[in-house]
C-alpha cells in the first residue's frame, strides 16, 4: 500500500503535463481563427455600418435651399412632414428696427423674404399669408428712394430697393414710421413710392394688431465695417521710446 501512493502521484503529474496544445494557444490566435474572431469581424462590420448609416441619413435630412417667391433670398428647405405646419389665413405684422451698413442690403429686408417664402413653400403644400411690415429706428431711411439714400449715405445706390419691390409685388404690406422719418432727416416725398409712410409706428402696429395681425418684431442688423486701425506716427512712436529711455538712466 505503501509503494501505490508514489506510482499514483507519479500518474497523476504525468497526466497534468500532456496537456492539449490547443489549450497553449494564445487567446488571440483562437479568436482569430475560431467564433470569437468572427464575433471581432462582425463587430468591427456593424460599426462601420452604423457610421455609413449615420452618414446617409444626414444627408437625406439636409435638403436644397429653395426659393418659391422670392428668387435668390430667403431660402428654405422643404419640410412637408415636419409639425407646425403654415397655416392658410396667418396675418403677421413685422416691426423691423435693425440698421448697419448703408451699403449692403438691410439683413431684415433678406429676413421678410425668407418669411414670405417660408409660407409659399417650406411645408407640405403653401399657405396663403398676409404680411406687413413696418420700418422704424435703425431700418428707417433703408426705405429711401435711390436719389435721396444716394445723397444722404454717399453710395452707389439703396441696396434694399430692389428686394423692397420684389416683396411689395408678392403681396407685402409696406409702412415707414412717419415720426421716425422726420426725426432722422427723411420726407415723406423721398420715400420709395411704393412704400407707404404711415403716421406712426406705434398707430400702425396697433391698428394692425388689432386686424387679427401677429406681431412680430425683427430688430436684426447688418454688420457694419470695422473701423480701420489708427497708425501710431514714427515721430510719436520716437517720443515714447526716447520717454522710456530717460527712465531707465
């Protein structure tokens, strides 16, 4: 009994030892070639098919810029099964005050026609809207005819008109505050003759309000130029490096 405990140890270690080689492989090289490395590659598969995925579907939401009634302002992109939809029978009435840079086109003036194509086009089917806006504060004079905005901003020509009468031909309702005008240097007689100058902004926008009109207020502006940079002279320039010199003795 005594010499069977050795012989049975020695079994024992020597089962122990003759393991598989399939058991020394590496975990990596098994993966590879069997399930896990499958599991790898359809991992890998599935992300890149969510990505492409992602990818179209971001192009199928971001649509081209259309421009139902107003050409080349005010683009929208069709959205015909987005909520809120445009109603048929809306009344707006825009109270625009932002100016800037009398040489470029009223950033308002671009804003109404993206409104105006907004309803026109922009949803499942158009919507027939009324809209009027009323021009006071910064926008005042963006109303002038091309001789008085010409001799009061020294440019070449209003860069709003031309949009003013695109929108006026679609339908726009067109007021100028008439104590706005007279308060920045404008007449009645100098005004666009297709624009109307009402009495005031406050009368205009309340008699409209209370047609049923909503009100909506637009105070957006057009970047004016950065001023240019005052050049420091030589000759000050001199002085304040002689000035630092005499401090430092």
């Amino acid at each position: 009994m005594i010499r069977s405990i050795p012989l049975f140890s020695f079994l024992i270690v020597g089962l122990l030892a003759i393991a598989p080689a399939a058991a020394q492989q590496p975990t990596g090289e098994r993966l590879a070639s069997g399930d896990g490395g499958d599991r790898e590659a359809g991992l890998e598969h599935g992300k890149e098919t969510r990505h492409q995925t992602a990818a179209d579907e971001k192009v199928g939401r971001s649509g081209p810029l259309i421009y139902p009634v107003i050409a080349n302002h005010g683009g929208v992109v069709h959205l015909p099964d987005a909520a809120q939809q445009p109603r048929t029978g809306t009344k707006l009435v825009v109270d625009l005050t932002g100016g800037g840079d009398p040489a470029q086109l009223n950033a308002g003036v671009e804003k109404l026609a993206r409104f105006l194509n907004i309803y026109a086009g922009a949803g499942a089917k158009p919507a027939a809207a009324k809209i009027a806006v009323v021009f006071h504060g910064g926008a005042t004079l963006a109303v002038l005819n091309e001789d008085a905005y010409t001799a009061k901003f020294k440019t070449a020509s209003n860069p709003n008109l031309k949009l003013l009468r695109q929108l006026h031909d679609a339908g726009v309702e067109l007021f100028v505050c008439g104590q706005a005008l007279n308060g920045q240097g404008g007449a009645p007689d100098e005004v666009a003759d297709f624009i109307d100058v009402a009495v005031s902004a406050l009368t205009a926008i309340v008699n409209l309000q209370s047609d049923g009109y909503a009100y909506i207020p637009l105070a957006i502006a057009t970047p004016k130029p950065a001023p240019a940079a005052r050049a420091t002279s030589a000759s000050s320039a001199d002085k304040s490096v002689d000035a630092l010199n005499d401090r430092n003795r």
